[in-house]
C-alpha cells in the first residue's frame, strides 16, 4: 500500500506523515520515505537541488533531478518493498512534481505526466493527502521555525500561491487525493487521516 503526504512547504505534511508512520508500525511493516531522498544517490541529488548556490539551475533541469531522484528510489526501495506487501509513506511523491514544476513553474504538465509515470514506472499511490495551509501560515510557521531558506524556499510568495492553487486543482481531479485543512490541531488532522483510510478499507481500524 502506498500513501502520500503532500502540500506547500511547511503544510505539516512530515508531522502527519510520521504520526501515521508512527501508528501504523505497531502491528504492520511500515516504510517511511522522504522525498527528494531516501537512497545514495537521491540524497545527493537533493544536495544539488536544495543548495541555494546553485542559482543557474534551469527550470528543466530541476525538473529532472527531482525526477531522476524518485526513478532511483521507486526503483530501489519502493517497488520492492510494496512487492514484500509492506506499508510505504512517501512524505511526497510524484504530485510535488505536478504541483511545483508544473503549475509553480509553469511547465507542460502532459510533459510532466509522462516523466512521472516513466519515473515511477506506473507505481501510483493508493492514497494521497494533501495538507493544505495558506500562503501566509507558511511565512508564519518559516520565521518561527527560523531555519536558513533553501534554493526552493527563495521561489518567492506568488510561486507558492500557484503550486497551492495546484494541489487544488488536482484533488478536484481525482478521487485518490483528500485535501485537509493543515491550519487545524495535528491531533485532529491525524484523526481525519486515520478514518479516510478506514473509510477507503485501506486499514480495518
Ligand atoms: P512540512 O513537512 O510540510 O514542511 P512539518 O511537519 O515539518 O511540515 O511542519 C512545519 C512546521 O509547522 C513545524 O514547525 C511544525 O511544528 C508546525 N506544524 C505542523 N503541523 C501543524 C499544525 N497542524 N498546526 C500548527 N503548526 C503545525
Ligand atoms: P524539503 O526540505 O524536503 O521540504 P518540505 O519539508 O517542504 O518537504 O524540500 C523539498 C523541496 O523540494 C520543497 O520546496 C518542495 C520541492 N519539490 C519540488 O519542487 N518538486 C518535487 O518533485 C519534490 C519531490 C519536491
């Protein structure tokens, strides 16, 4: 089974990704996976993709690091352990892609389908949530949190309007993401998370 956490940066998509991990682990096989990352050579990746040096990195090319990095770890840790049937949490997956590459930098998102489903090779999640917060708790919960900015973190304020405005779009589009409103408590949004998966049959309790 593989389950997704997605939203804009700060969202709480990783507080929500480990609570579920956290929870599923007492009595399942659960693989928690943060993306970009989670191989050797994913981290590396990602060392180039966030470091704010890289200021000639082109918009295509971002477009497939990120995509070079998930090939690598759908390749090597997620195909293999859905195939043992264990649980696999991806604290993103493809969808960033479509979100921030496509409708944050305004990319061909048809182009963007099809790197996906090639970098994946067609391993879809079952599940997706997206957290959802406005652009302004963002900026909040950054300064509060008072950690240097990365590559990414500088794409400025209309950029995270738009890739916001895409995880909209897409949970309109599919049944297979649920969007929740990451401005409530952690508890009751973890709530919200435990019972859609009962409620899809994907967990009995
Ligand atoms: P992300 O993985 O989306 O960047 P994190 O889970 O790391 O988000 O959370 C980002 C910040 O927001 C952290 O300081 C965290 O404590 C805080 N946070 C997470 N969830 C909530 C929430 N529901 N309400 C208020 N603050 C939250
Ligand atoms: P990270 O520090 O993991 O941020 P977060 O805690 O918000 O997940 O940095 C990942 C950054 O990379 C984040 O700004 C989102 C961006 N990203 C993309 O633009 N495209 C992608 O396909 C992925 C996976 C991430």
């Amino acid at each position: 089974m593989l389950l997704t956490f997605e939203g804009i940066d700060c969202s709480g998509k990783s507080t929500q990704a480990r609570l579920l991990a956290e929870r599923l682990q007492k009595d399942r096989t659960v693989r928690f996976i943060r993306e970009p990352g989670g191989t050797r050579i994913s981290e590396r990746l990602r060392d180039i993709l966030l470091d704010k040096r890289h200021l000639e990195l082109t918009e295509t090319c971002e477009l497939f690091l990120f995509s070079a990095s998930r090939a690598q770890l759908v390749a090597e840790v997620i195909r293999p352990a859905l195939q043992r049937g264990e649980f696999v949490i991806c604290d993103r997956y493809f969808d960033s892609t479509t979100a921030y590459q496509g409708y944050g930098r305004g990319i061909d998102r048809e182009a963007i389908a099809r790197i996906n489903a090639l970098a994946t090779q067609g391993t879809n999640p079952d599940l997706t949530f997206v957290i959802d917060i406005p652009v302004d708790e963002l900026e909040h919960r950054k300064q509060a949190a008072g950690q240097p900015v990365d590559r990414m973190e500088s794409s400025g304020r209309q950029f995270y309007e738009r890739v916001r405005a895409g995880y909209t779009n897409m949970a309109r589009e599919t049944q297979r993401i649920v969007m929740l409103d990451g401005t409530r408590p952690v508890q009751e949004i973890h709530d919200a998370v435990w019972s859609t998966l009962v409620l899809r049959n994907i967990i009995q309790s």
